[in-house]
C-alpha cells in the first residue's frame, strides 16, 4: 500500500542517517527520499548562509547523481516566496489556474510541478520574569522540487512524508551545527590550553639564590590565560631586577600583549639601564605597537647588595614594604601605565631596604577578589596579613596571603588574575 512504501522510505532514511555518513551525504539521502516520493525529475537542498541568504547546498536528480549548482535554474521566485511565508507550495500543474503560470521562472523553465518545503527549527521554548513562552522557528532553508510534466495529485499522507524529510533535513543540519560548534570549542580549549602551559612557562621556574636575598613569586590566571605576569632579572654586581605588570583586559588579547610585554621588558632591563629609562624605551615601544585601549601597569624594582630599591611604578597598585619591625609603607607612583601616552616620562623612585624587610608586590587580583557577597578582599586585609606575618621566609610570606585570599573568598570564582611577588632583604654580604 502507499502508507507501506512511505513508512519504509522514512525508516530507510532514518536507516541511513544514522550510519554517521557526512553531512553532505546525509543531505543527499534525504533529497533522494524526497524525489521518490514526489515522483519529481530533481531536487534541490537550499540554505542559508552565514549572511542569511539562501544558496544551493545539495542538488540531485532522478538517477540519484548530483547536479551542478552552477548550471542550475531553479524558480527563484518560487523559494523565495515559500522563504518568506514559511509556508509550502505544492502545485502538481502549474497551467491549471495555480496562478503559477504568471510566474516569468515558471515559465521559462517550463516547469508543470513544483513543491517547496521550509526547513525550520523545532520551536525553542524561552522565558521573561515569570512567563514562558515559545520562540519563533528559525529558518534553515528550503527544500526545493520539481518536474517538466505534471505530476500526480498529493495525499496528505504524501505531505506528512514530505514535512517529515523537511524536519529529517533541519534536524541533521542542527545537529552538524552543534557538532562542529562543539569540536570547534574543543579545539579552541585545547589551543588555550597549551597557551596557558606555554605562557607558564615563560614565568621564572626557580628563583635566584642570592645571599644578599630571598625571592618568589606566583601567578594564577582567572582565565586558562591571562594578563598578568612577573620576573627576575639578573643584573651586575651582585643585583637583582623584579617586575610585575598588569595588562588592562581579559582573555587572548590581554595575554598576547602580556607576552609581547614581558619579553620586551625582560630583554630591555637586561641591558643593565637605569629603570626610568627602561619604561621610557617600553613605553614608546607599546605605544607604536598596540592599539589605544591596551596598556598596562608595572613595578620594576632593581635591589643591589646594600639594601637600595630604585624602582618604577608605572600606575601599579603599590606594593608594600614590611620592615622588621612590622611597619608598613607603601611604594606608591604618579607615573602613568605602559603603552598609554607616547609622551610620558618616567621617574624613578629609592627606597633603602634593612635586614628583614620584605617587599611584596601584587596585582590587583589580590586586592579585588571577591567572597560570595561581592564584598573585596582589600587593601586593608593585606596590610593586615602583611603586618601580623609571624614567619620568616619568602615562601612563609606568600603562603599565608595566598591561604587569607582563599579563607576571604570561601571557594567563589574570580574575575581577575591573581599574581604574588615576595622579596626579603637579609643584609650586605660579608
């Protein structure tokens, strides 16, 4: 019976598409199954682009061989109507009063038969306060046939058959969509991935011994990636060099520039310059190479064997100095950020460590991060741990500020990279 042969041609179908044949061949199967049920001469798989425009995705005849879409003619004006009214049009003789037979394409093709099927998503369901409502079924595409002579009359089971291959066909589109959404996503979070490890890396994986002093640090992106970093500089007699620097921003863009920023400061601090004139070079060297809304703050201090800090503040959050006696003070700067302003000039400030002191530096992730209240960590808490710090070591030092920041936030995420630099001054060499 006729329900008989469309059951089987809908099971075979179904059959098919579930062998994980590719997509083009799965939308080949369908435009077959759709001729043999209209008895149609070819069919033509339409659907919309990335602008929104409708263009030729699969094209077959009878013989079940693909056409050309670039020698194909099809009525445009027929897909372009059902397009828009998201309606079918099944018209089996164009010449009897369908009002076809006005159509110019219509009658240029000479063409007799002519159904047209929208393909749609199935109605997502969307809420506003406390009403839920259905969202509009979004057009895929058209599912296009047609004949030179007429065809024969259509049952509604012939139209269910039909509607039943035109959801078949939106269905697998989607979920091509959505697979390729979701190995697209893999492949990014791998990349990320590996940025992130490379990104680690550029970071110092032990820490200069010195006798004059004791140095570490940490830095915990928000994000797989981040804009934050520090480093240790190795300098002459016996000095040491420590940077840490913020890039405004989140994300791939931050971290790039945070790259490009720790290399080029890095390889500049290294030529042994005064610091000020180390963020003048930096500086012009940001401003020519990235855009107006990328800078970025920065502490550089440069310790020698006596106990003398110079340093540059370039708009950084000010560390802090604890001195032996549990006295705090901070290394606070009027200087701008990196990269903001081509005409900046940046000075330079001294401070004189003694024996036990420590300076910790910090980006503003410490400060800002955030308990499940919103409520900040803040500059006072810091102080705070900093001042009470009953240990004596680098490491000490930075584990309970790591270990307060953690207690304060109880587990919440955070928005903000998190980066830590302790520094403790032991005395002049003998």
């Amino acid at each position: 019976s006729r329900e008989l042969y469309h059951l089987g041609v809908l099971l075979e179908v179904a059959r098919v598409l579930h062998t994980g044949m590719s997509l083009e061949d799965a939308l080949s199967t369908v435009v077959d199954a759709a001729i043999q049920v209209t008895g149609t001469e070819r069919g033509v798989l339409l659907l919309r682009n990335a602008a929104g425009e409708l263009e030729t995705t699969v094209a077959r005849d009878a013989r079940r061989h693909t056409l050309d879409p670039k020698e194909l003619q099809i009525s445009s004006s027929v897909v372009r109507q059902v397009a828009d009214s998201r309606r079918e049009l099944i018209v089996t003789d164009t010449g009897s009063g369908s009002g076809m037979a006005q159509q110019a394409s219509v009658v240029r093709l000479a063409l007799h038969t002519i159904v047209a099927i929208p393909l749609e998503k199935l109605p997502r369901m969307g809420s506003y306060d406390t009403t839920i409502y259905a969202k509009p079924a979004e057009l895929v595409g058209v599912l296009y046939l047609d004949n030179h002579s007429p065809g024969k009359n259509f049952s509604e089971m012939d139209r269910e058959v039909l509607r039943s291959l035109a959801l078949e066909a939106a269905t697998v589109i989607e979920n091509a969509k959505l697979f390729a959404a979701a190995r697209a996503k893999e492949r990014i979070e791998h990349e990320l991935q590996i940025a992130s490890e490379i990104q680690q890396r550029l970071l110092p994986r032990c820490f200069p011994k010195a006798e004059h002093c004791s140095i570490t640090g940490v830095n915990i992106a928000c994000q797989s990636i981040g804009g934050d970093f520090f480093d240790v500089i190795p300098l002459g007699s016996r000095r040491l060099g420590m940077v840490v620097a913020d890039v405004s921003g989140k994300g791939i863009g931050a971290a790039l520039l945070a790259s490009m920023l720790q290399g080029t400061f890095c390889a500049t601090a290294s030529m042994d310059v005064a610091v000020e004139a180390a963020a003048n070079r930096v500086n012009q060297y940001l401003c020519e190479r990235s855009g107006d809304d990328r800078y970025a703050t920065l502490f550089y201090g440069v310790l020698d064997t006596t106990g003398r800090l110079d340093y540059i503040n370039a708009g950084h959050v000010p560390p802090l100095v604890r001195t032996a006696m549990g006295q705090i003070y901070p290394l606070a700067s009027e200087n701008f950020p990196l990269g903001m302003f081509d005409f900046a000039e940046y000075q330079s400030e001294r401070v004189v460590l003694k024996p036990g002191d420590f300076l910790v530096a910090y980006t503003d992730g410490v400060t800002e991060a955030r308990n499940a209240s919103e409520d900040l960590f803040g500059e006072e808490r810091l102080q705070e741990v900093v001042r009470s710090f009953a240990g004596s070591t680098v490491e000490e030092l930075s584990q309970a500020v790591r270990q307060a920041v953690r207690e304060f936030t109880g587990g919440a995420p955070q928005s903000d990279d998190f980066t830590l630099l302790v520094l403790q001054y032991k005395g002049k060499p003998a």
